[in-house]
C-alpha cells in the first residue's frame, strides 16, 4: 500500500460540499505515543499512521463558526460554538491519511446530537468558554452529557510567534485532508479542505486535563511534545464514502 504524502496544502477538491464551517483560534496540545497502544482504539480498516516511528494523541481547543450545510450560510446560533477534541492519528487501506475522533466536547446540544445520529462520532455535550488576555487564552471544559460527566479540561497557553515553514512533525499533526469514523457497520472516510494553516509557536503555561483518559486513552507521560495555536482556517466536508 502506498500512503499519500503529507501536503501542506490539500490536493483533492471537495465537489459538491457537504459541510461549511470556519475554526478559530485553536490551539493544538500533542504527546508522541507507541502506535501499538492506541491501534486497538482505531476503526477496523484504519491503522495508526506514525512519523519517525510514532504516532500522537492530539487535545484541540477551539472555536466552530458559522456550521452550515454545502456552501450556505451557517446555521444561526446552533451552528457557533466552543469545541475540544481529543483525536488520534490514522491510515487506510486506499493510503488516505486522516484522524479519529475518540471524544468531541461541544458546548451546544443539537450540533451533538446531530453528529451521534447520522456518522456516530463521539460528540459530548458539555460547558465550555475561552478566557483572553493579551497573547494568552484558558480553554476550559466540563462535560454534561453523555459521560462522565463531570470530565473537565483547563489549559492555558500563550501565544508566540508565527512560523514561516512548520517542520515536518507540525505538518504531519495539523495537515489532515479527512477523519475516519465508524458508523452503521462501516468505517467511512469523509474528506476536508481548507487553506494550509497559519501556525504560530505556543507555550503551554497549565494544564489540567480529564479528556484524555476519559476517551481510553492512557495518561499522557509528561507535558505535550508540541505546542502550537492558529487563529484559524475556513473548512468545508465533503460527505463520506465506505471503506470497502
């Protein structure tokens, strides 16, 4: 099996648009893991995809504006809101590179149980907001419903520089043209685009997380491996095809 090359920019044009929808300020927490620790986690069809050996669990905090269907305006009010996601790394047999999903903690009801319905992710609904001053943010998080409840994340990070070439690992972590999910007796494959990401240095100044394990994860050994933010990127899905 060949695997695709990790592309800065996307390559597959997304026709027609399933899903528009715009990410702010994100800030990206990773810590390199073996892949035979997490490949049990993965859909069937999907393996863990590794760099230099490795593969990551990601925390993602951040901002989801303007949800809508095709290229329409977003949906009002239910389509912005505060999400935190904890996702791993996978590969498919076609070599498409993509993420999995293990937990996404959203802080508006519907949107979740939308998403649970129609492709099964693993949205949680939960209380969340994102404090700013100057150059440093705190992302916070406690999940409602469905469990634990009771989860909660804290991180606070700040803000530095941009970076004008991201090495190959802030590539391989942030350049994801899809997500792998499983749903109704299939693991499905829906592609994304957006522009490459503007990226800048973060420093990571707490954190208190109960996200990670609470998606069967086991608990991260030491503080992130990286650290980055971006102010964020336009998205658009497309819908999902079976693996065969």
């Amino acid at each position: 099996m060949e695997i695709e090359p990790v592309e800065h920019s996307p390559v597959r044009a997304i026709r027609p648009a399933w899903l528009a929808q715009r990410w702010h300020d994100l800030t990206f927490l990773h810590w390199a893991v073996p892949p035979e620790r997490v490949a049990p986690l993965l859909p069937a069809g999907t393996r863990p995809d590794t760099i230099d050996g490795l593969t990551y669990v990601g925390l993602i905090g951040f901002r989801m504006v303007g949800l809508g269907f095709g290229r329409g305006p977003g949906i009002p009010y239910f389509g912005t809101f505060w999400e935190t996601n904890v996702r791993l790394y996978s590969v498919d047999g076609a070599g498409r590179r993509a993420v999995v999903f293990r937990s996404l903690d959203a802080s508006r009801l519907v949107p979740v149980l939308v998403a649970q319905l129609s492709l099964r992710l693993p949205y949680k609904w939960s209380a969340m907001r994102l404090d700013r001053a100057g150059d440093t943010l705190t992302y916070r998080c406690r999940r409602r419903w469905p469990g634990p409840a009771g989860a909660s994340s804290r991180m606070t990070v700040r803000v530095g520089a941009p970076i004008p070439e991201p090495t190959p690992l802030e590539h391989f972590l942030t350049a994801r043209w899809g997500l792998h999910t499983r749903a109704y007796g299939h693991t499905r494959h829906l592609p994304n685009w957006h522009p490459r990401w503007p990226l800048h240095r973060a420093e990571l100044l707490h954190l208190d997380d109960e996200l990670v394990t609470a998606a069967g994860l086991p608990a991260p050994d030491g503080p992130p491996v990286s650290v980055l933010h971006s102010p964020g990127v336009p998205v658009v899905f497309g819908g999902p095809t079976a693996l065969p």
